[in-house]
C-alpha cells in the first residue's frame, strides 16, 4: 500500500503495516469433538516397525470380483457424473427389492435414501435432529460416532451400560427404565461395534414397542447385519417394527462386500422422513460416489456366495480369537456373535488405555483402549479379528507373555 511521497524522488515510500495475530474462529461445538482413541494407536502404530494391528474395524478380504468389474464397466461407460440426489434409480430399485425380500416389508423407493457410506447416513439422521432439550440412549460402549454427533448438536446423550460378563446383551428393561420425558431417541447398533454383540429379536421387539408407543425415535445402525455367526435369524428393526414413522435403519455395502473405501450406504425410513433427509444430504455430500452405485447394484443382484463364504472366514477368526483371549492372563472374555470385533475386560482397576500404550510400545502389537468407546468401559480393550488367524496367533504369541509379566 503506497505511503506518503518523498518530496525529493517524487516516489512514494512503503508503508509499514502491522497485522494483528488471531486465532481461528472454530464453533463452540468442535469441543464436543474428542481425539479418537482409535486415530491415537495407529498413528503412534504407523511410527514404528513389524506391528500387527488388531485395531482397524475394516475388512482385510477382496471386494468381489464381480463388484470389481461393475466399477470399471461404470468407469468405462463414462459413468463419472451426478446421480439423482437420492441415489441412482438401478440402486433404489435393487435395496427395494434386496430388502423388501430379506426381511419380508414392502419398500418403495421412496423409502430409500443412498449416502456416502453409513457414516453420512447417521450424520444426518442425528443433525437433523440432535437439538437442546433433546435426550438420546447409547449403548456403552458404543460405536465413537453417535455421541459426539448428538452433543455437537446440543443434544444429551444417556448411556446404558453393557457387560462382558452378559455377553455385552442390551437389557431391554435397563433401556426403558432410562426413557424419560425428555428422551428423543434411541440409538441400536446391532450387530454392535466395538463388542460384536448380536441382539435377538426378543430384545429388539421389546425395545422397538415401548419407543412406539412413547413416541421416541430409534435410529439403527445395522451396518453388520449380514455378519453373524450363530442365528440365522438377525432381528433387523425392519423386520421388527409394526412400521417406518419412527424408525430409520442405516446400513452400507462396506463391511458386507469389502466395500469401505467404496463410500456407499443407506438410510431407509418413512417416505416422509426420506423427502426431509433428502433435503440435507443435497447440502451435504449431494451424491455418493457414481461407479460405487453401479457396483453396489452388482453386489445386490449377483450371487451372494461371496457373502457366505466371508462370513463363513469370520466365524473360523472369531472362534480363534475366543481361545485366545481365554488363554491370556487378566482378560476376560466371551463370545461375540457378529461384526468382527471382541471387547475383553482387564481387571476393574486397569487403565485399558496405559496396557494399550504400553503393549504397543512393548509388543508390537495395537489393540483399542476401551475409553475411546464409551465412559464405564475404560478396563476394557477393543480387539479386531479382521486378519487371518496366522497374524491372530502371531499377535497372542506377543501378548500372553506380555500379560503374564504385568502386576495388575
């Protein structure tokens, strides 16, 4: 910026200009935000050398290759633009007709919303409706999304808590004694993350019909519906529920058909709830991943014994990881019927967070403290059996020793 004019050069001298130092303005509600307990162990994990990670809740086994080949047929058919806001029409019709079958509930389209991976799908179920005032039950533990959402929010998150020593099973009766005048919502993930607990349709019914009849919202987070191991019979809330007016069923092809970096999922509800969460996802994302639809519609309609043949992987892994958890010192342990995660115990005094630092530090070998899941599991340790059972046993080998040598 030009200053005052040197009288003797006729040219004009600079002038100094000093700037004010400032912070960024983040909202309020970024402090509701933690660091993830998750994030925290691998980026220490990704500094060091031979580390066999039993963190990461994501699938190790290939995507199909028919799934694979729907991609690069969308890609080559020049099939990179927008899709219609809810969803490119082959998908809605194929989740239609997918679920209406596996479940048995007449679905139209327009009971179906497509996002960028049930995270989208959840995000904007619960900022849609998350507001001061406005109560919601959570499991804990639980999976980190839902609390942080709720409280950005202004919302207030009750937990019910969940043991080991009762297979992680949700009280039917705990969760409507936390229901209030104030509760809003109710949260059910199921098959759960971080325990791989599976709820059987006694509990879900009993659940679904007190929040009916006292007007409260149930969001199900069902995104490992297909991976359980020892009922046939999963008790969807779909398949559960005299209707869809206060129910929203979220769900992708991510953990399924090893499909997460895919980034597609699902909201399905009432039509009348759809057409408002339609109107927020065109200002959020707008559309999911175009070619990642056409391999969702691939993945719906072509032969499912990729599906039975991973769960069928799951289980023989889950079997592997029960052994070995009853063969370690100070964890207890018990056996998760779905999703591909155990949550242990460590005795009622240990910091679950410190064994997980130390025993990264020491071993080699990351797991997830507890405290990154919920408030009253902070003794407890989140192991992810989503690697082959060569690295599960490897992974023991390190620990059991370890473990043994600990004071607690």
């Amino acid at each position: 910026m030009a200053g005052a004019v040197n009288k003797e050069t006729d040219q004009a001298k600079p002038r100094k200009v000093k700037y004010r130092k400032s912070k960024a303005s983040w909202n309020p509600a970024m402090q509701a935000v933690p660091v993830p307990g998750i994030r925290r162990m691998v980026n220490m994990a990704a500094t060091m050398k031979d580390v066999i990670h039993l963190s990461i809740g994501q699938p190790d086994l290939p995507t199909p290759p028919h799934v694979i080949e729907a991609y690069i047929d969308a890609l080559n058919a020049g099939q990179t633009g927008y899709t219609m806001d809810a969803g490119l029409p082959e998908l809605l019709v194929a989740l239609r007709d997918y679920y209406g079958k596996r479940y048995n509930r007449k679905l139209t389209r327009d009971n179906i919303l497509v996002t960028s991976g049930a995270t989208e799908a959840m995000y904007l179920a619960i900022s849609a409706t998350s507001a001061p005032g406005r109560q919601f039950i959570v499991t804990d533990p639980s999976f980190l999304l839902y609390a942080p959402l709720i409280r950005m929010n202004g919302g207030e998150v009750k937990f019910v808590p969940t043991r080991a020593e009762n297979n992680h099973q949700l009280d039917p009766d705990e969760v409507i004694k936390a229901m209030g005048s104030r509760t809003f919502a109710l949260i059910l993930n199921n098959p759960n993350n971080p325990t791989g607990a599976v709820y059987p349709r006694s509990t879900v019914e009993t659940i679904l019909e007190e929040c009916a009849y006292r007007g409260i919202q149930v969001y199900a987070d069902e995104v490992y519906d297909h991976l359980t191991f020892d009922d046939d019979d999963f008790a969807s809330v779909l398949s559960c529920s005299m209707d869809l007016d206060n129910v929203m069923c979220m769900s992708s092809f991510s953990k399924t058909y090893s499909m997460a970096g895919l980034r597609v999922g699902w909201v399905i509800s009432s039509q009348a709830a759809i057409k408002s969460l339609r109107r927020f996802h065109m200002f959020t994302t707008s559309v999911a991943n175009t070619p990642s639809q056409f391999a969702g519609v691939a993945a719906l309609t072509g032969d499912q014994q990729c599906v039975r043949d991973m769960v069928n992987i799951y289980r023989e892994r889950r079997d592997k990881t029960v052994e070995l958890i009853e063969q370690t010192p100070y964890m207890t342990g018990y056996k998760p019927g779905g999703a591909f995660f155990a949550f242990p115990d460590l005795p009622p005094h240990v910091d679950g967070s410190d064994v997980c630092l130390r025993m990264l530090k020491e071993t080699g070998v990351c797991m997830v403290p507890g405290d990154a899941f919920g408030e009253h599991c902070t003794n407890a340790v989140r192991i992810s059996f989503s690697t082959t059972c060569e690295k599960l046993e490897e992974a023991f080998d390190r620990v059991i020793p370890w473990m043994a040598k600990q004071q607690f």
